[in-house]
C-alpha cells in the first residue's frame, strides 16, 4: 500500500509544472458535476410547480423512469396548490445547460491536452535515460521489451494519472453532490443509503489487489509478445532456411494464449467487481422506494421532493459504478507507472571524470588489466586477465587469435563501454575513467563489421553527431572513402535517405560510408572491428584502400579475423582465453613459429590457390 501511494504521489508529482491548467481542468469537470445535481434539483421545483397549477394532464405523456416515479406521485401523494413564477424555472434549467456545456468541453479538452503531455514527458524522459544508460543494461534486456516499456507503458500510465483525477473529481463531486441533495431531502432515508458503503468499500479493496497482479503479469506477457514479433521479423531469413515456422508459430501461440487468458482473468475480475456492487445499489434502492412511497404516503415529503429523491438516488448510480471501476485503470497505471519509473530510475553511466581535453595525443596503457561481465558474481569467468600493452600514439596494432580470444571485449574498454574490473587504462597518462565521458568518446571513432545506418539522409549519416554539418567537409570524407561516387548515382544525391540501416546500399557500400563518418569525426584514435570480413574481394579492395586514407596519423587498433590484411601492422598482438600471448611484427611473429605463425598458416591452407 505504501508503495502504490509513493508511485502515484510520484506521478501525480508529473503535472505540477502545469499547475495552472490542471486546477481549470479539475475545477471545470468539478462545475459540469455539479451542475448535473443542480439540473436534478429543478426536479423538485417543475412537480411543485406542476401540482401548485393543476396540469396533471401532462403526466401521462412522461416517459421512462421519470413516467413511473410520477405514476407513484399521483398514485399516493395529493395535490397541492400555490403560486409560483414559472418563467424561473425554464430560465434556470437554460443557464445551468449552457453551464453544463462551457464546463464539461473545458474539462474534456483540458484532460486529453494534460494526459498527452505527460505522456510526452514521461517518453522524453526514459528516452534520455535509455541513452545514458551502461551497456551492461542492454547486454541483459532485450530490445524489445524496453520498446514495450516506452510505448505501450507510458501509454498506461496517462490512465492512473489525470484521468483517474478527473474521474475522480467528477463522479466524486456529483455523488456528494446528490448525498447532499438526499439529506437535504430526507435525513432518515439518505442515512439508510449509506449502510451498504462499507461492504463497497471492501469489495473495492479487495478487488483492486488482485487487478494490480494482473496488470504487472499483462505488461510482462506484452513484452514477451513483442519480443517475439522481434525476434521472429527479424531474423525472418533464419527462420525460413532451417525451416522454424513451427517453432515460431508455437512459441507465438503460446504467448498469445498467455495474453488472452489474463485479459479474461482481469475482464473477469473486473466484471465480478462492479457486478457485485451494482447488486447492492439495486437492493438499496428497492428497499429506499418501498419506505420512501411510504414516508410521501403519510405527508412526510412533498411530491416533488419525492421525485427529486429518487432522480438523485437513481442518478447517483451511474457515478457510484465510475468510482467502483476506478479502481482498474488505477491499478492498470501504478501497474505501468512502476516500470516507466524504474527505467527512468536506472542508475546511469558513471561518469566522475572531470578531464575534458579537446584533442589527446593517442598513447594508450593498459597495466594489468583484468575484466568480467557479471561484476556481482565474484566466480563467474573472466574475460580478460593480466593484460598489459603500450600502443604509441600513430601505432597501428593489430589483435588476432580464435573467437572467445577477448579482443572485442578489449576494444569495449578504450572508450569505456565497460569499465576495467581490475588494473587500469591510460590515455596519454590519464586513466579513463577521470576523464568526462563525452570527451573521452570524442577521442574515438568506430567502423565495425556490422554498420549502422539510420534511416536519415547520407549527408546526416556521415556528419552524425555534429549540430552543425559542413557540407564540404561531408563531400570530402566521402571522396576520401571512395563513396563519393555511388552517392552521387542516388536519385537525390547526398539529400536521399539511406533507409531502414542502410537497406539501400550493399554491405561494401554501407562499410565505405562508416569509414566516411569516420573520417568526418576526423579522431585521433581509430577503432577498427572486423571492418572488412563480410566483404567480397572486390569490395574488400575499395574498402582496404579507404582505410589506408582513414588510419594515416592515427592510433589505430584493428581487430581481423583475415591475416592478410593486417600484415602491415606496426604490431600484431595474438590473444587466446582472455590473455596477451604474443607480441611483435608480422616477419618476427612468423620467424618466431608460436601461435600467430600457427593461425596464418591454417588461414593460407584455407585459401584457394590463386588462378593463371
């Protein structure tokens, strides 16, 4: 209980910066409620009237539950006359709908402009967290269930925020509203009313308990949905070759399943709830007729007193069942609000550093440095152990060895996407983590195997990141990547847009434009991931040839699986189980028979021979 009030108190907090607006709001929806009990007040006053006039003749032509209650009235209450200035009634009935009307668009327009930029808000919110967030977040969330988080549970929280405060305020100011207009009727038949609100209350309660695990297990089993959507559009081509429709279909039967039965579990519960209740109003009001047809009958209320009684108490339902089911979407939101909060709550990348160089110099140390993923498990395995190694700023170094070997997650570390779990990492003598992330970042840039395009234009692709794009500077890395080229064969040039992650161009053009980027960044530290082993020959050698351009006075770290690429190095460092195993030129390492000449050799065995 105590948490579910700190998260709404928390998400009411939400809309303190619009302060102003969401008091017109509440107060307009409080004016349309209160008029509504006001407009059944003038119940009361129209029989009265009527009675004072003598126009019964008009009462069988009423209609409805208003036709029934005056069939009672003539039925055990007699006439009575007096004079009244029947111009006032009309004129009050006018003005309170114009009222009505002014109110009730204020308040509607007010709730859906507040309830959006909440939404709005809050998505702003754990989008700028999720872009600050350590990678150690994404390495054990999947994609799409943090998609869900944004998406559909932002969505839900609108609904335990002003919409249930304006459900709230409304249902609640009409019920009292007509509470008031029932005592002010007749005390012993309103109290009567109310001896069956602590059995509500309870029913509400309990009810409400079960709607909330039910919410919390629909957002997982949402999740899951997506995620298999994901999974299955995405690798559609997995799928399709090793023949897993099937599996696929299955797995999403089965979530689907999961999905609608906690739809019919809520629907269900929800249903019992407000059935129940609306079971006790009945009761009630059969039991208040019955003794109210006898208190008119012994003179005890006037016959429009009597009307106006049971207009209230009838009327008085239909904001009784809002306020019982207000429960759900409350539930439904905490529900949702507990996950938007505790993405938003994540803790963020550690960022003490306070060194914010415009340029470095590119010598990096790292001094018996050792790593692990899961840092809370103190025996899980170690990914990199005791590694050592000078790299001299405009060295080229090259990291071979088998998969597994730890040369990925070492480049993982130059621009602490991880931090070291042991030893530490210098930048021109600074350890990394005093430097500020966002300049430390800025010393870096980054082609890897597999290219990330966004759906933008080309010239937004390669200036990516800069907030103020050169147009020449853009054209002159593209020349410098060999793009230059195939750009300008697009139907609009720099200006077309590269589609979803570069669909448009092939893998050796999508590799030249990354090279482009990273000549734009213009870096002095150069990370090079398997940038070329995707790559058909032909592609390779304009790739290649971009590179050369791209690595010239930079400090370069190239990880390649394909040898040959890299016998050019200044140094080639093998890596095996996480550890610096060998050191040296590519002659020397040969020369020296040890695990590099074992791998160049199996690579050559590998290779067809080359045709006459």
């Amino acid at each position: 209980m105590q948490h579910s009030r700190h998260l709404f108190f928390r998400l009411v907090s939400q809309f303190r910066r619009h302060g102003a607006i969401v008091a017109v709001t509440l107060l307009a929806v409080g004016v349309a409620s209160a008029t509504d009990v006001l407009l059944i007040r003038q119940l009361q006053n129209v029989v009265d009237a009527m009675r004072a006039t003598s126009v019964e003749q008009m009462a069988p032509a009423t209609t409805g539950i208003m036709g029934l209650l005056q069939g009672w009235v003539d039925r055990f209450l007699p006439a009575q006359a007096g004079h009244v200035d029947l111009w006032v009634i009309p004129a009050t009935i006018l003005g309170l709908s114009v009222m009505r009307m002014v109110s009730s668009f204020a308040g509607d327009y007010g709730s859906v402009w507040l309830s959006s930029r909440v939404q709005a808000d809050l998505r702003e919110q754990m989008f700028a967290t999720i872009m600050r967030l350590p990678s150690r977040f994404f390495d054990t969330t999947t994609t799409s269930l943090t998609q869900s988080r944004v998406a559909f549970d932002a969505s839900q929280v609108s609904q335990a925020g002003l919409n249930v405060l304006n459900v709230a305020v409304r249902d609640s100011v009409a019920t009292v509203g007509y509470l008031v207009l029932l005592f002010s009727i007749d005390v012993k038949l309103a109290l009567f009313c109310m001896a069956t609100m602590p059995i509500i209350a309870i029913i509400v309660t309990l009810a409400g308990r079960r709607m909330r695990h039910l919410s919390k297990s629909s957002q997982q089993a949402v999740g899951e949905l997506t995620s298999v959507l994901d999974e299955s559009i995405g690798g559609q081509r997995v799928v399709k070759i090793f023949g897993g429709q099937d599996y696929e279909q299955t797995r999403f039967v089965d979530v689907v399943k999961r999905n609608r039965q906690l739809a019919v579990k809520h629907a269900a519960t929800s249903a019992m709830n407000s059935g129940i209740i609306m079971m006790l109003v009945g009761i009630t009001l059969s039991s208040v007729i019955y003794f109210a047809l006898l208190r008119a009958q012994s003179g005890a209320i006037t016959p429009g007193a009597f009307v106006a009684f049971m207009g209230a108490l009838m009327a008085m339902q239909s904001p009784i069942k809002n306020l019982t089911k207000i429960n759900e979407p409350l539930q439904r939101g905490l529900a949702a609000a507990e996950s938007v909060f505790g993405l938003i709550d994540t803790p963020l990348e550690p960022d003490p550093g306070q060194a914010a160089p415009v340029a470095v110099q590119g010598n990096l140390s790292l001094q018996n440095v050792n790593f692990r993923y899961n840092t809370d498990d103190p025996d899980a395995p170690t990914a990199l152990k005791h590694v050592s190694l000078d790299i001299k700023a405009g060295e080229t170094v090259a990291l071979v060895g088998g998969s597994g070997g730890g040369k990925t997650t070492l480049l993982g570390l130059l621009p602490r996407f991880y931090d070291v779990s042991g030893g530490q990492i210098l930048l021109d003598g600074v350890d990394l983590r005093d430097y500020h992330l966002l300049a430390l970042r800025r010393q870096f840039a980054l082609v890897s195997q597999d290219v990330i395009l966004f759906n933008d234009t080309v010239a937004a692709n390669i200036a990516y990141g800069d907030p103020a794009p050169d147009q020449a500077r853009i054209e002159a890395a593209a020349r410098a990547a060999y793009a230059h080229d195939f750009i300008m064969q697009m139907p609009q040039g720099y200006a077309t847009a590269a589609g979803q992650n570069g669909s448009r161009f092939s893998g050796g053009q999508r590799q030249r434009l990354a090279i482009a980027r990273a000549l734009y960044k213009d870096a002095p530290i150069l990370l090079l991931d398997e940038a070329t082993s995707a790559l058909d020959t032909e592609s390779e050698r304009q790739v290649q040839a971009a590179l050369e351009v791209l690595m010239r006075n930079r400090t370069t770290i190239v990880i390649a699986h394909r040898l040959s690429t890299i016998e050019s190095a200044d140094r080639i460092v093998v890596m095996q189980g996480g550890q610096l195993v060998e050191s040296g030129s590519h002659a020397a390492l040969l020369a020296s028979g040890g695990a590099y000449a074992r791998l160049h050799a199996s690579q050559l065995s590998r290779e067809p021979a080359p045709q006459a």
